[in-house]
C-alpha cells in the first residue's frame, strides 16, 4: 500500500513526457486509444490524441493521480494487496503488485517504476485470469526541463456530443465537474427523491458524489473497477439511443453499446440512468438493471445525450 500511495504521489511530482494507451477486452475483442502526455508538476497533465482532440487536467484534480484516499481504502477492503516479483514496463525496472482475491487469484496488478514511484502499468483481471483492462505507457521520457505546458486560452466547449464514445477516456471536457457533493448534501437529495444507492452489485461503493445543473454524477469503486453513473430527471426517447442494442429482462428495459467503453442507459421512477465503465459489459447492465425503477416508465425525453455526459469521466482511469 505504501507503494501505491508513493504512486498516487509521483503523479502529481514528477515531470515527464510520454505516450499513454487504454486497451479493454470484451467478448473476445479488444478496442485501444493512446495519446501523447506532458507532465509539468504544480500545472497538470495535457493529452492529444492522433486525431488531434485532447484536453488538460490540473495536479490539484486528485483523480488525475489515478488513485485517491477512498479507492485504496475500498482496495483494502475488498482485496489483499501484495508485492509480486518485481517486473519491467516500457524497458524500465518496476516494483510489481497486486490486489488478489479472497481466493489468492490476482485481480489487478500494478507496475511501479523503480526510480520515480511512478506507476507505469496497470490490468485488471477477471475471475478466470483474462485482462479485461490495461493502461498506462507505452513509452516515457523523466524530463527536468523548465518549459510549460501551453495550455487554451478558454477550456473545451461543453458540446461533447460531437466527440464518438471510444474516445471518452481522452477526449472532451477535462475538468471534473466542480460542485462536489459532501455527504449532507447527497443525503437532501435522497429526500427529495433522487436515487443515489450506496452500493451497487460487484461490491462497488458509492466514493464521489458531483452535480452539474440538472445532472449528477455518481462514482463508485470496489478500489479497482469504476463505474460512473450519471442520473438526470425525465425519461428516455428512444431515439436518443437508435442503433444500440437492447435488453429486456425482469421486466426492465436496458439499452447497451460497447466500445472502449463500455455503455448502459435505463430509465425509471422518473429517472434516466446513463452507465459508463471500461470493466465489461456485464457490469454495466447489472449495475443499469438494478437501479431504481418504476413499473410504468413514460419515455418522452433525454435531457442531455449520453455522450455528452462521458465528458466527465477521468481520462486516466
């Protein structure tokens, strides 16, 4: 743990520049974004894709570490964390570790580089020893040079909807949605009707809380999976989700599509639920069909597009 936590804190210390990559495997198929990165330390993080859309996240964003105070507590929680024989990544010497099951089966494993502390890799395993996520670099440089990150005069348009799905871990509006929820706030908006569960199947717990106008933004980990779960007043049009495939089952309705991510929208009780994760599919329609539900849903209306909301989500998860 002292490892991670030491990881956590080189991201936000140490300068370098790089290529980072997200690759997640479904079903037997496998999807993957890479993009440039610069570091500043005290500036943040600017990404750019090979076509050109990238964005900036400050150092003061603790998401852009990739760990925070309540995912490794959740990672505790749930995991045993263990140093496995160290390993490489990117031709770098790195310490290795890794989260395993109750059964002694890894379930996520961590490469942290040796010099810096800087994780350099990290996967996600299935039950049956399969990747079904893995990120990090593909090459870096630790530079100590003085120049500074150029930065856009004014921060992304908030139109991400022109923005296509695969790209929503690098691309679109960076900067996390800053009207963050403490607890006694999340608790009025549970009294006002707002479904807001504290835990979700797979053992994911409810750790960030944050509303834009009419929209929260839910997070929840088991301290390695995330998923995000974006709640907005109404109900669906099912236009606003034509060519996704559709489930039907215990009587709820769930539209699915898998790309990088991994998506799932329902709707009910007046309610519409947009479920964005990269762990698959599966997790995304359990966590869909299990959300709050009416047994009359009225579909009339989606008050802002799903892709749109995929804006929010960290860009290094």
């Amino acid at each position: 743990m002292g490892l991670l936590r030491a990881a956590a804190d080189a991201a936000a210390r140490v300068a370098y520049d790089g290529r980072r990559f997200l690759t997640t495997w479904n079903r037997g198929a496998s999807g993957t974004s890479q993009v440039t990165v610069e570091h500043r330390p005290g500036e943040g993080v600017r990404y750019r894709s090979a076509a050109g859309l990238g964005g900036y996240r400050p150092d003061s964003a603790a998401e852009s570490t990739g760990f925070t105070a309540a995912t490794l507590a959740l990672l505790t929680r749930n995991y045993s964390v263990v140093r496995a024989a160290d390993g490489s990544a990117c031709g770098r010497s790195a310490r290795v570790v890794e989260a395993r099951r109750a059964d002694g089966t890894p379930a996520g494993r961590f490469w942290l580089d040796s010099e810096t502390g800087l994780m350099l890799r990290r996967e996600l395993i299935d039950g049956t020893g399969r990747r079904v996520v893995a990120t990090g670099f593909t090459e870096i440089s630790f530079t100590a040079r003085g120049d500074r990150l150029t930065l856009p005069a004014a921060p992304p348009a908030r139109g991400a909807d022109r923005i296509e799905p695969d790209m929503k871990g690098f691309a679109g509006t960076t900067t996390p949605w800053e009207e963050r929820l403490a607890a006694d706030d999340l608790n009025r908006l549970r009294a006002d009707g707002w479904p807001a569960p504290r835990v979700l199947p797979g053992r994911l717990s409810l750790y960030d809380a944050r509303r834009d106008g009419g929209t929260l933004h839910l997070s929840y980990s088991d301290g390695l999976a995330a998923v995000s779960v974006f709640v907005q007043r109404g109900a669906l049009d099912r236009s606003g989700v034509a060519g996704w495939q559709k489930t039907v089952r215990r009587g709820r309705t769930v539209f699915r599509r898998e790309s990088l991510r991994r998506w799932a929208v329902s709707a009910g009780g007046g309610y519409v639920y947009t479920v964005l994760t990269d762990v698959p599919q599966s997790t995304a329609e359990a966590v869909a069909l299990n959300l709050p539900r009416d047994h009359n849903p009225f579909w009339t209306r989606l008050s802002r597009g799903a892709r749109r909301l995929g804006s929010a989500v960290n860009p290094f998860d």
